[in-house]
C-alpha cells in the first residue's frame, strides 16, 4: 500500500554550518601538513635521518588525505537525483575509506621500509643535521599540536564523543593529528637517542614504530568507513526510539519488523513492517499511513526516507525483505 506526501524541509542551515566548521578544521590540518612535510623532508635529507623521512611521508600522506576529505565534504552534499535516489551522502565514507588507504600505502609501508633500510645500512650520523632535524621536529610539534586542538574543539562543540566522530571527515583529521603528535615524539626520541648511543638501530625502531602506528590507525579508520558504506543501522538506543513511537501510534496494533540504515550524517532511511488495528478501510489506511510518516519525521529529524508496509500476517520476520511503501521524510 503506497501513499505520498511533501517533503518536510531538511535542517539545511545546521548541517551547513556544521560542514563550514568541518572544512576550515580540515584547511587547517592540509596548511599544517603542506608546511610540515617540506620541513621535514629537507630536514631528513640534511640529517640523513630515516625516522624524520618516515614522518615526512606520513605528513605528505595526510596532506593527500586533507584533499580527500575536502572533496567528501562537497560531493556528500549534493541532493538526490534520479541516478542516486537516496542523494550522495555516502560520498563521504567513501573518502574517508581511500583517506585510510592513502595512510596505509603512503605513511605505514614507507616508514617501515625507511626503518628496515636503517637496519640494514645504518645511517649516516652528523650532529648538525640533526639538531635541525630535531628543531624540525619541535616545530612540528607545536604545529599539529594546534591542528589537534582545533579538531578537538569542534568535536566538543559538536557534543564529544560517539556523535560528534560520526562525521568521517572530522574523524579522520582527529586521528591524524592524534598520531602525528605521536609520531613526531617517537621520531624525536630515536633522533635524540641515536646520537646520545651513535647506534642507528633506536631511530631505525623508531621508524618502524611510526609506520605499525599509521597502519593501526588506517586499519581502524578503514574498518569504520567500510561499516558505514556496506550500510549501517542505527543506534540501538535511536532504534529503540524510533521503535516506541511507532508502537505509540493508536492505529497500529504491532511493530512486526524494523530496519534502519544510514544514508549520511543526517539522514537514515526506515523500513518498518506494521499491523494496523483491524476495521480500516482503504482511504482511512492512506490517512494513517502519512500521518504516521509525517509524525516520525517530527519526531526523529534524522529521518530521510521512511517506508510502511502494512500487513495483517503478524507471522512475518525480518528474515523476510520488506515490500516498502514509502515517502522521503524529514524534520
């Protein structure tokens, strides 16, 4: 049984605002990293130093990864055409997955190489190479200090936790940021140690340390984005949610099956299987069924596509695809 019904107007001005905060967090990430990758890569060819080659190819990683979140930002807004019915949120897990694949291949492979070759070469150890590289370091240091700072602000503004990570691209920038600080102490340390020792093998460690970080890392954020694109449900608790309302409606007698999945950041498609009370009628059917829509979407702003399908069979599972009557709705 299908019905239609106007669009309730999306909150565009909010989730416009939240992505203006989200692309400056990620312009001042990719200005950090451009800046840190140069300095970094000059300071370890003048200090001949794998550990500060290492970090200077997860800074290029990550400056690539920027562009990739930029160009999510963009593409995930555009609204639903005909091709794409359901409109072009999941452009952004599917950046953020080729982010996480561009920290693999160009930040953790690199940095293990750099630290097998030390091993197995040793590096050439010159103390005013690397207090440069160290001054190097240090100023990196403070640079992605600040670019972490600003992505944690937004996350806290955003409310912190679970919800405000949701968001690939913020949860990228904070992963790389999070690791770079890291990465540019554990670089440091085997700097510093290698030429306190002159043993080449604590800054070769340090390396390979590097680059078993970045791949737990693209590891994590590649699982994510992977979750989110094959298709997510909601939270138990919004599920829950969306589950009590629905069984509140006077009109229905029993919530037979409930499928969820989200679209986007702020959109989520709902499938439910309902069992209206006995003695309606056709035209009384279409009245309840859109003011049930119209009512969740109220309720649930998240809410982009939802589709009822009415059925006096209370044995059906959700084993079963459901036969979808729906309409978009939306707060």
């Amino acid at each position: 049984m299908s019905d239609t019904t106007a669009d309730p107007a999306p909150d565009d001005d909010t989730d416009g605002a939240t992505d203006r905060k989200t692309r400056v967090t990620v312009l001042v990430a990719l200005a950090a990293n451009l800046v840190i990758a140069v300095a970094k890569a000059v300071g370890g060819l003048v200090a001949g130093s794998p550990a500060l080659l290492s970090e200077a190819a997860h800074s290029v990683a990550d400056s690539l990864n920027e562009v990739f979140l930029l160009f999510a930002l963009r593409r995930s807004r555009r609204p639903a055409d005909r091709r794409h019915p359901f409109g072009y949120g999941k452009e952004r897990f599917f950046w953020s997955l080729l982010a996480a694949v561009g920290i693999f291949v160009m930040g953790a492979c690199f940095s293990v190489f750099q630290g097998i070759e030390a091993l197995r070469d040793g590096a050439e150890e010159t103390s005013t190479g690397y207090v440069v590289g160290l001054v190097v370091l240090a100023v990196a240091l403070v640079v992605e200090g600040v670019s972490l700072l600003r992505a944690l602000h937004q996350v806290r503004a955003q409310g912190g936790g679970k919800e405000a990570l949701r968001d690939p691209a913020l949860r990228t920038v904070v992963a790389e940021d999070g690791t770079a600080v890291l990465g540019v102490t554990l670089a440091m340390i085997g700097m510093a140690l290698h030429m306190i020792t002159g043993q080449v093998v604590w800054e070769a460690s340090a390396s390979i340390a590097i680059g078993v970080l970045l791949g737990y890392v693209a590891y994590r954020l590649g699982r994510d984005a992977r979750d989110q694109l094959i298709g997510e449900a909601v939270d138990p608790q919004l599920d829950d949610r969306i589950r009590s309302l629905l069984a509140a409606e006077p009109e229905i007698d029993s919530v037979e099956a409930l499928f969820t999945m989200r679209m986007g950041l702020d959109s989520t498609m709902v499938a439910a299987r309902i069992d209206l009370v006995p003695g309606m009628d056709s035209e009384r059917v279409e009245e309840v069924s859109m003011r049930i829509k119209e009512s969740l979407g109220r309720a649930v702003s998240e809410t982009g596509e939802i589709f009822l399908d009415i059925t006096d069979r209370p044995t059906a599972r959700a084993a079963e695809s459901p036969a979808a009557t729906g309409e978009r709705g939306g707060a």
